[in-house]
C-alpha cells in the first residue's frame, strides 16, 4: 500500500527510448536526447528488477517504450519475464510498426494482452501525427487477432484540430474488429513539442462529437488491463470505448496502481510529477545486491504523490519517450 491506501502492484517497464516514429505529442521535433545505449538496462538487468518488485508486491506487468519492439531481445525479455514465478500478467504496448512479424512469437513468450496506438484511420493524417505509415500497423492489429491474445485494445491521443474527424471511424473501426478503443487526454510531457495546450481536447468533448454522454452506457465488463480507463458501452454501434481523462478528470489518481521504470533504470512514482530513484547503483554495483533494488521500490511506493500536477502547470522535463508510456 501507497501513503493513500493504494495498491501497488503494477509496473510498466521501458525497455528503450528510442523508437521509430517521431508523433508530435511524445517526442518533441527534432528530439536527440537519447540515453546511450549502455545505459540502457539490459535483459538480464530487466528481469532482476522484475524479480525484485515481485518481493515488493507487483503481479502485473508492462513492456513499453519508446517503441519496445524495435529492441532485438524484446521476445527474449518477455519470455523471462513470464517465466517468473509471480508474474500474473504480462502486456506490451506498441505502436504496432513491427507487430505483423513478431505477434505470434510474443504470444508464445508469454505476452496476455497488447495494446496499439492508433491515433488515425486516415493515412495522411496518421503520417502527419506520428511520421509513420498506416499500412503496416494494420497488419499488425490483424497479426495481433490471429495471435489470439487475451486483449487487444486501441489507444488514441484526443488532438483538437489533429483528429477530431478520427474519433468516429475508430469507434466504427473498432465495433466492427470487436477491439476496445481508448481516447486518451493529452498529457504536457516534454517541452518543445509542437502541440500545446489548444490541442487539448477533454474526454467530455469526444463523448459530445459522439452524440453525447447519454449514448454512452458505463460497461458491465471491462477489457482485462490494470490501466485507469473508464469503459463504456457506445450505443451507437456496440463499441466498448474507453476514456482516460488524465487531465481533466478530479478524481483520475484516486485509483493509481502502477510505477514506471525508464529505460535507463529510473523508478518514476509519479507521471506528472517530479521525483525519481535510480535503480542504477544496486543494479551495477561491483557486488550487485538485489536487496538494494527491492529497497528502492519499496522507497518509490512510499513516495508515490496523491495525484499529478498537470493541472498546477507541471510539464515534465523528459519527454514520454524518455519516461515511458
Ligand atoms: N510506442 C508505443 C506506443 O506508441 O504505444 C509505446 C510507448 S507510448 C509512449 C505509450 C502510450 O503513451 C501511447 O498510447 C501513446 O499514445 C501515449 N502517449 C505518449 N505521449 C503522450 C502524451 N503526451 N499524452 C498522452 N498520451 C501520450
Ligand atoms: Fe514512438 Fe509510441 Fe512515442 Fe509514438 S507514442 S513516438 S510510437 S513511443
């Protein structure tokens, strides 16, 4: 239990921060603030951390970036992660570039649920979003169903003036592939990007562009994930969509049940809130002491703030690519 009698037991773990597109809402143009590669933790560094949290109470698990797939070892650390005796579930989010190859192998690792990004059903605006093409991450959904995971879920950034138009083709899209769909807020991660605040578009006003809230009926099930969405039922065609109102909505920290870990070792308690402990010294120390690492997350969970500061003004100095998603 947190400081506010909130279960932790969910990590999401970056395993890169790098990736291969460049979208406008996580990594500012012309970004080159890489961590070097060797500071990056390793596979066999990831799964110590994993063990260790596993002693400090986590069950659930998520592999993220940057874009985790582009890592070459990527079904190798999924594998071992799974492997592991405490491991309930285990989830990769991808921005389905590289999905169409790798689906079967990761299901086979391990991977029970996979969620992509998929801001855009039209080729031009997605290009304009995430300077990648929407071809392929097709394919990768297809790849993904065939695979058979246990959940496949879409998640979408609302962009006032970017994708607006976007918002009903995906519930379409996502009704007729029987896929959850997430609209996400905005978050001020990273400064420098290209969207500021007028592109913020509160859940509420997506809600409205689809008829409005009395459309929307508060799901009896919700898709397996231990993220904050809030799912309801579109009765417009039977889609289950999912709002994450991390800005807008009061009470959004009230249910937090995750930490984060950078790609190059960092524990983040909080995504919207200074404050981070390195994992680095008790991971790389001469004698490397795992009891240290437990330590550490047991200190992140103790520090883990009320609630985020967005609304006070906070932008993180980091990107999203470099805190992970
Ligand atoms: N590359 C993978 C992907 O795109 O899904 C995983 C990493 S990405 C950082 C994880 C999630 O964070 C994605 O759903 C992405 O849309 C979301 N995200 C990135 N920057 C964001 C921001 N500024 N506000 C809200 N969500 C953001
Ligand atoms: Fe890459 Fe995902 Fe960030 Fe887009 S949201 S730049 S795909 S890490």
């Amino acid at each position: 239990m947190d400081p506010f009698g909130r279960q932790i037991d969910y990590l999401r773990i970056s395993v890169t921060d790098r990736c291969d597109e460049r979208c406008l809402y996580c990594m500012p143009e012309g970004y080159r603030g890489w961590a070097r590669r060797a500071d990056h933790l390793t596979a066999d560094e990831l799964v110590r951390v994993v063990e260790a949290a596993t002693e400090a109470g986590f069950r659930k698990f998520r592999l993220t970036g940057g874009e985790p797939l582009i890592r070459k070892d990527i079904v190798d650390i999924a594998r071992r992660i799974w492997d592991l005796t405490d491991v309930q579930t285990l989830g990769i989010s991808t921005n389905g570039t590289h999905l169409a190859g790798m689906a079967g192998a990761l299901k086979r690792a391990g991977v029970r649920s996979v969620n992509i990004s998929l801001d855009s059903l039209d080729p031009l605006i997605y290009r304009t979003l995430t300077g990648g093409s929407l071809d392929g991450v097709l394919d990768g959904i297809d790849a993904a169903l065939s695979a058979g995971f246990e959940v496949v879920k879409l998640n979408c950034v609302l962009l006032r003036g970017v994708n607006e138009s976007q918002i009903r083709p995906l519930v379409d899209y996502a009704a007729a592939n029987r896929l959850p769909v997430r609209f996400i807020e905005l978050m001020p991660l990273g400064p420098g990007g290209p969207l500021g605040d007028r592109h913020f578009m509160p859940v509420a006003d997506a809600m409205d562009l689809l008829g409005g809230r009395e459309l929307f009926r508060p799901a009896t099930s919700k898709p397996q994930g231990h993220g904050p969405a809030r799912y309801y039922r579109y009765q417009g065609n039977g889609a289950l969509v999912g709002f994450i109102g991390a800005v807008s909505c009061e009470d959004f920290c009230a249910t937090c049940n995750k930490l984060r870990l950078t790609a190059n070792g960092k524990l983040r308690p909080c995504l919207g809130r200074q404050g981070e402990i390195d994992l680095m010294p008790g991971l790389r120390a001469a004698g490397p002491d795992d009891g240290e690492v437990v330590s550490a997350i047991r200190e992140a969970i103790a520090n883990k703030p009320e609630n985020h500061a967005f609304v006070e003004g906070y932008v993180s100095p980091r990107p999203m690519t470099a805190i992970g998603g």
